[in-house]
C-alpha cells in the first residue's frame, strides 16, 4: 500500500487505504508516508515532493481545462500556479505575507463561536496582509462596534481580497485548501471560486507518483 | 594597505592599487560584527548592509566606492556616511566604461556557483579565461550577486547569467541594454534583493520573457527556494 500525505502546518491529509484529515500535532510518529510534501515532510517521507509541484500536477489531474488557475489556501500561506494552453506559466507562493492567514480564520472562528457559513460576505474588509496583524484589528473592532460577527466577516473577506490580489486579480480561480468549506470565504473573492478541497496537492502526489517521480 | 572597492569600479583605478591588498566589500568575507541595525534603516538592502558591516569590521584605508548608476542611489549614500561620518577615506567613482570585455563565464558551461565565484574575483583576481559556451542552456539566471548564494545550486549546470552580473563581468556596470538583456526561449529566473529597486527591472522583465521574479531579503526562504525548484521543474528544466 503507498501512503501519500500533505502534511499542513495545522492540518494533514493522508491516504493510506482509507482517507483521513488530522491535526498535523496528532499524526503518529511512527507515520512514514512514501510521497508527502508540505511541513515537515522530508523527514516524514521517503519521497519529499515539493509543494507548488504537487498542487500543480493535482491541478491537471483535477482541472478539465487548459487554461486555469488553482490557488492553495493553506494555514499559513498562499500559493498558486497559472496555466495557458495547458503549459505552466506562473507560480507563487505568499509565506511572508500571507502568514498566519488561514489558520487565525479558524481560531477566531473557535474563540467566538462564530460558523463562517452563517455570515453574508460585507461590502468592504479590512486590508489584511498578515493574519497576526488583522487579528489586532478584529479586536479593535469589537471594542469599537461589539459586533463580533461582522468583525469577524470583515477580516475573512480582508483575507479574500489579499488572496484576489496576489494572484492577480483573475476572473476565475480554483481553489485548494481548507478554506474550500468556507462559504463566507469563497463568497467574499470576487470572482468566479470553484472550490476543489482539500486533497488537491495530495492527488497530484498520486499523479506523480504514477508517472514516475519527478 | 588595505583597499576595499564598491561596485565595479573603472579599471583604470583598480590598477593603481593592484599592489595593495584588494578588498571586495560586497561579498561574503565571512562574519563580522553587524553594526547596521544601529546606522541603517530596515528597509535596507542586504548588499547594502553588507557593504556597511564589511567597512567597519576591515576598516580598510581606501575605499574606490562606484558611485553612479553601476551601483545604486543606496550606494551613494552609504559612500556619503561612510566618508562624512565615519571618517573613512572614499574615492568615488563613476564607471561609464562601454569597452565591453565579454561574458564568456556568463555564457560558459561552468555551474553558477563557480560562475559568481570566477565574476566576482576577477577584480582582485583578474584573469582571461578560455571557457566552452553553452550553447543550449536549460535556465538563465538574472540577479545581482546574491547575498545568500546557497540559491546557485537550485540551478543546472550552464545556466546563462544575465542582468547586473552580465554587466559586471563585460565591465560596463551601468549598460542598462545589456543588463535588460534575456534570452526569450530559455527559462529565466529574475532576482533582486528585497529593497532594491532593480526589482523593477526584475519583475517587468520576468513579466514580458514569461519568467519567474522573486525577491529574497537576505537568507533564501523555503517559499523562494520552492518557488526556483517548482519553475524550473514545470518549465522542463533539468535540477
């Protein structure tokens, strides 16, 4: 049986026989997957892949076009890659900026009590680069309005729009990550979203390994 | 005495202290006391930096400091405070040379490493070289010299150097048509340092030869160093 895991700074998905989503802090040590990429992985692998190139084979086992472009939403970053008749154009990959980004829609989520899917996007966000820095908003926030679920709305679609940003500002996006079940996310890009999940990068792992490793 | 220099001075000037030991302040010398928290701003380059770092822990006598467009606006007025307050003695420079005297280790089909390396000593070490061109490169690389070199081993043997570094081996260092100068069939990295503004240049280019522009503020991280491997992977290049 081959094991191919995306290892997430916060969360990991693997498919090893059955398919799993853990806390990347709960994976057993003694899980060594045969193709892995992100956190960690090349210690935890016997195959390191890295993480731009499986997201962009997963792209094109995933993506029935030839034009596309897949962004990754992870805890801490951004990363895309663009494709124009089917030949790879651009990437990048945002672990500067977009720190933190993800991973603190989650813990405000957890700390408020908030259901993102409940919240309709707002007109306007805040301008947030770094997750730690809207986070410090967000608290100014409430302090000001007491409304923590519009505060809360406006750092996801601040994060939204960062993500539009960065990658240029497309008209159509496909996306991969854990942010794929964020409605309140996904409604407040504006452009066309279609959200993919969260095993893209893990399929191209798949892809690459049945072409032979790269 | 000791003489360190700034840029790619005129050659004229090299050679009247071709008998002193030459230092290149721009480079790696090792570590030294980093005093540039304390003088500089944050905001700038890692070159710069260096340079400053490089220029208080050698206290060379001399310093040949190019001053004009080879170097930087950043570079004039790190010449400015080190000559005006901390008294070392500068001599500016102004290289406009357009007596060009070839890219044969840009075009060779050396690894970038030893590329930079045979560049960048060719002032104090100076030397004619008889190298076999690469005639078919799977990279290019354009980028002034890089603070952090560990990124010259993402790249195949005989990758073509082009920018800055093209120019400072032709020794023209402020031939601005050699430095915009790319081949459009080979694919081509474009790096500056964080601060610089040839990051205009670098993302501008990358843009128009379908490039990838990064930019790195001093140690290369794992999203730069991803993002090199990745390009270079999907682009058909061999690692």
């Amino acid at each position: 049986m081959t094991v191919f895991a995306d290892f997430g700074s916060t969360w990991s998905k693997i498919i090893d026989g059955s398919v799993k989503i853990v806390k990347t802090k709960e994976v057993p040590g003694e899980i060594i997957a045969d193709f892995a990429c992100g956190h960690n992985a090349e210690k935890r692998s016997k195959r390191y892949v890295n993480e731009l190139i499986a997201l962009s084979e997963g792209g094109l086992r995933l993506i029935n076009e030839k034009d596309f472009l897949l962004v990754d939403v992870g805890s801490r970053d951004i990363k895309y890659v663009l494709y124009r008749d089917g030949r790879f154009v651009e990437t990048g990959w945002n672990q500067e900026c977009g720190a933190s980004q993800g991973f603190a829609i989650e813990l405000l989520e957890m700390y408020y009590n908030i259901d993102c899917n409940r919240l309709e996007p707002p007109e306007n966000g805040y301008p947030v680069t770094c997750g730690l820095i809207g986070i410090s908003r967000i608290f100014d926030e409430i302090i000001k309005t007491g409304d923590e679920e519009n505060a809360l709305a406006k750092f996801v679609k601040g994060i939204a729009m960062n993500v539009y940003h960065f990658t240029g500002k497309p008209e159509k996006m496909y996306l991969s990550g854990g942010l794929c079940e964020n409605r309140l996310f996904i409604e407040s890009i504006p452009c066309e979203v279609v959200p993919l999940g969260r095993f893209v990068l893990v399929e191209g792992l798949k892809e690459i390994y049945k072409k032979g490793f790269c | 005495m000791k003489v360190g220099f700034v840029g790619h001075p005129p050659n004229d000037i090299i050679e009247k202290y071709r008998s002193e030991e030459l230092i290149d302040l721009d480079n790696d010398l090792g570590q030294v006391e980093e005093k540039s928290d304390l003088y500089l701003p944050k905001i700038s380059c890692s070159v710069i930096k260096r340079v400053f770092n490089n220029s208080l822990a050698f206290r060379p006598q001399k310093i040949i400091f190019d001053v004009g467009e080879g170097k930087c606006d950043s570079g004039r007025f790190l010449s400015w405070i080190l000559k005006d307050l901390f008294n070392i003695d500068i001599i500016e420079t102004r290289n406009q040379n357009r007596k060009g005297s070839g890219t044969i280790i840009c075009d060779s089909r050396l690894p970038l490493r030893e590329k930079f390396d045979l560049i960048l000593n060719n002032i104090i070490d100076n030397k004619d070289y008889e190298l076999e061109r690469e005639p078919h490169p799977s990279a290019g690389f354009w980028s002034v010299p890089c603070w952090d070199t560990r990124i010259f081993d993402l790249f195949p043997e005989g990758t073509r150097i082009f920018g800055w570094t093209r120019c400072f081996e032709n020794g023209t260092p402020d031939d601005l048509e050699i430095e915009c100068y790319v081949e459009k069939d080979i694919p081509t990295v474009f790096y500056a340092q964080t601060f610089c503004s040839k990051n205009l240049l670098a993302k501008n280019l990358a843009r128009v030869y379908r490039g990838l522009y990064v930019d790195c503020d001093g140690r290369l991280t794992t999203s730069v160093k991803a993002q090199i491997e990745a390009f270079l992977y999907l682009r058909g290049t061999s690692g």
